[in-house]
C-alpha cells in the first residue's frame, strides 16, 4: 500500500470513530455504573478524562515530532536549492 491509500484508511477510521462514538467505548458497565450527579459519577468522570488525556498525548508527541522534522527537511532542501 502507498502513502495515498493509509492516508484513506486513516481518514475512514477517523470519521467512522467520531460518528460512532459508543464503538470506542472501553467499558460500558463504567458508564452504566454511576448515576449522573452523584459522588461515585464524578470519579467515574475524572477516570474517563484522565484515559482520555493519555490517549491524546502520544498522539501530540508524535504529531510535534513529525512536524519538526518535516519542517527541518523542508528547511535543508531550500538550504541546499538555495546555495
């Protein structure tokens, strides 16, 4: 497969995760189990954002350092045109 068809796969996988978000769920007895309001529902919330903050966070590390280097190859190609 080349560069074209991940990039489709990706986008298809992105868009049918963030249409259907009840199929990313980890587990449902964690969202049945609280009622909304309540002591035990704010902990079963603060556990959903903390999952959700490492889920985001190697996505962004790998993200910065993708554009560092595309950006410095970028760089170096007009360094090496240029001269």
């Amino acid at each position: 497969m080349n560069f074209r068809n991940y990039t489709i796969l990706g986008s298809l996988l992105l868009v049918a995760l963030l249409v259907c978000p009840e199929m990313i769920e980890a587990c449902p007895n964690c969202k049945s189990g609280f009622t909304e309001g309540t002591t035990q529902a704010s902990v079963g919330e603060a556990y959903s954002t903390t999952i959700y903050m490492l889920l985001v966070l190697p996505a962004l590390i790998v993200g910065l350092i993708a554009t560092k280097i595309v950006r410095s190859a970028r760089q170096h190609t007009q360094n090496t045109i240029s001269e």
